[in-house]
C-alpha cells in the first residue's frame, strides 16, 4: 500500500484571489415595456423564463425585439406571452421562427394558479415589462396590472414634471 504525500496548498488554488466575478448581479436588458408604466398601475411584479427556440436567442443577443402591446395569458395550466415581437434572425436559414408565435412562459404550478385567480376574479392584466438575460438564460419580467383613467395619466405626469422641476431647481441652487 502506497503512502501519497500531500502537497501544500498550491498559490492559484486561493479562492478569493482568482475566483471569477459574481454572475448573480449580471443582467442584460434586451427590451423594456416602458409604455406599460404609463398606462398601467403595477400591482405585482414576478420573474419568468421563457421557452424559446435557437434562432430568437440568437435575435436577442442582437438586441431585435419589442415588447410593445404584448401581454400574458393563461390556458389550462400553462402561461404564454403574446404579441412580443422578436426579429428573424438575419444569418436563419428555412428554420427560422415566426416573430410573433406564442412563448410559454416557465412559473412554478402555484405561481401560475395565482396569476389566474387575479386575471379571471379581479378582472387584472398581466404584462410584461422588461426582457433580459441573466446568466445566460433569457427572463420576462411580468406585472399583474390595472388599467388607469385619462384623469390618473394626467396626475402621474404632473407629478413627474413637479419631481424634474423640483431637481433643476436644486441643481441651480
């Protein structure tokens, strides 16, 4: 029976000197609903994966995509994002994906149930907001949603032009 000795601890296996960055803080944004803002009173907000196909991920590391007018539905037990728009890929060949097909969204079962008790008893909708990648892996950022009044959009902005007043006026100062 063979006796192996061990070796010191070699200088580049120090974790804290030569471990790689966090990749928890890295997120790319592709699109972001900004509209939705606007138009919509944000109520709940929840993280999603999607289920794409190699071409739209491809489109979406080139930044080609548009959440405008989408939205979320639920059928049975599933989600589906609608209407978001991904660009063909420029270098697809006959394979390539139709821009607007339906993508199933990846929540937990439960997650799912509660989306559909707000869409269905409260009369809400659910609307995506930003699509980015984190960690390599695209995310939909989607927002259980009520509808605002003309006389609520004309507040908010209100609001808003008395906040950047507010600022220019200490910046001066």
């Amino acid at each position: 029976m063979r006796r192996f000795r061990r070796h010191p601890a070699k200088p580049w296996s120090d974790p804290q000197r030569y471990s790689r960055p966090s990749m928890a803080a890295k997120e790319k944004l592709i699109a972001e609903n900004r509209r939705a803002r606007f138009d919509y009173q944000l109520l709940e907000r929840v993280e999603a994966g999607l289920v794409l196909t190699g071409t739209e991920v491809k489109s979406l590391r080139d930044g080609k995509a548009n959440l405008k007018d989408s939205y979320v539905i639920v059928k049975g037990d599933q989600a589906y994002l609608l209407a978001a728009h991904i660009s063909p890929y420029s270098h697809g060949n006959l394979q390539n994906h139709d821009p607007e097909r339906q993508r199933r969204l990846l929540l937990h079962k439960r997650e799912i149930e509660k989306l559909h008790v707000q869409i269905v008893e409260k009369g809400l909708t659910i609307v995506p907001l930003r699509l980015y990648f984190k960690k390599s892996r695209v995310k939909v950022e989607i927002a259980v949603v009520r509808g605002k009044k003309q006389y609520d959009k004309r507040e908010t902005e209100k609001r808003r032009e008395a906040d950047r007043e507010a600022a220019a006026a200490m910046k001066i100062r």
